[in-house]
C-alpha cells in the first residue's frame, strides 16, 4: 500500500512539473518564435510592396513572405504536437 502512495506523489509532481515547464518556458518560446515568424512575413509585405518597380527586392521580400508563412506552420505544428503529448501523458 505504502508503495502505491509513493507511486502517486511521484506522478502528481511529475505532472506538475510538466505542467509548469510548458507554461513558464515551452508557450513563451513558441509565442516569441510565432511573432518573429509573423514580423518576417510583414516586413516581406512591406519590402515587396515599397519596391514595387525594384525585381530584385520584390523577391527578396516575397521570399520573406514564403519563410514567414513556413515559420509559422512549423510553430503552429510544434505547438499541436505539445498540447497532443500533454493530452497524451495526463498534464493538462
């Protein structure tokens, strides 16, 4: 019996712990990178848009647009596969 009760204090702190290294540091991380992937696709906008009669910048910012849109679907992606492990594991 007593090792059934170790067992389950082991896992609730285990749970917790899981719990508090994705909202103090996993969710940050995957905001910041979300924003930087969002910033690079503007600024792709902006570039393309300003340089409208410029070629050679209308492709350097439509190749911003098309890494900021990809950065954003893996950063997306990342955060379904957490929340999916933590469904998974119990921690949510």
């Amino acid at each position: 019996m007593r090792v059934l009760a170790i067992i389950e204090v082991h896992t609730s702190m285990f749970d917790s712990f899981i719990q508090k290294v994705t909202t103090e540091i996993i969710d940050p991380i995957i905001t910041l990178i979300a924003l930087a992937a969002f910033a690079l696709f503007v600024w792709g906008v902006v570039t393309f848009i300003r340089n409208a009669d410029n070629e050679e910048k209308r492709s350097t910012g439509q190749q911003h647009m098309i890494w900021g849109i990809v950065g954003l679907a893996l950063i997306f992606g990342a955060a379904a596969i957490v929340n999916w492990l933590k469904r998974l594991i119990g921690a949510e």
